[in-house]
C-alpha cells in the first residue's frame, strides 16, 4: 500500500491556495455604481427600482438579492 500522505498534502494546499485567492478577489471588487438588471441591463439608483424593475418587467424571473458592501 502506497504512502497517500503526500497526495492529500498536497490536495488541501491547493485548495487552501484557491480559496485565498478567491476571498482576495472578493476583497478587491469595488462597490457598484448603481443597481443594475441582470436580464436587460438597466440601471437603476435604488435596490428597491431594480426589485421592482424585475417584478413588472421581468415576472418570470427572481428578484437578484442585494448585497451590502463594507
């Protein structure tokens, strides 16, 4: 039976090399400008007109949920 030490060493380093790179590429992506629609492109200066945008004019869709910038 083979030693599987190195093979799981180096699995978790890989990982733990992509989940640093992912939280750094969440930390650098500004805030947006605005509110925008995700099915046509509109923008909108409130989440509430872009909530309201996707249920008239989009009713077949999901309200996209707002995320809060720090």
């Amino acid at each position: 039976m083979k030693n599987k030490a190195p093979i799981i060493i180096g699995a978790l380093a890989i990982g733990g090399a992509l989940i640093f790179a992912i939280a750094q590429g969440a930390k650098a992506a500004p805030p947006p400008q605005g509110y925008v629609c995700p099915y046509c492109g509109a923008t909108f200066n409130t989440y509430e007109e872009l909530a309201a945008h996707v249920l008239n004019t989009h009713p077949t869709e999901r309200v996209p949920i707002d995320i809060y910038w720090e």
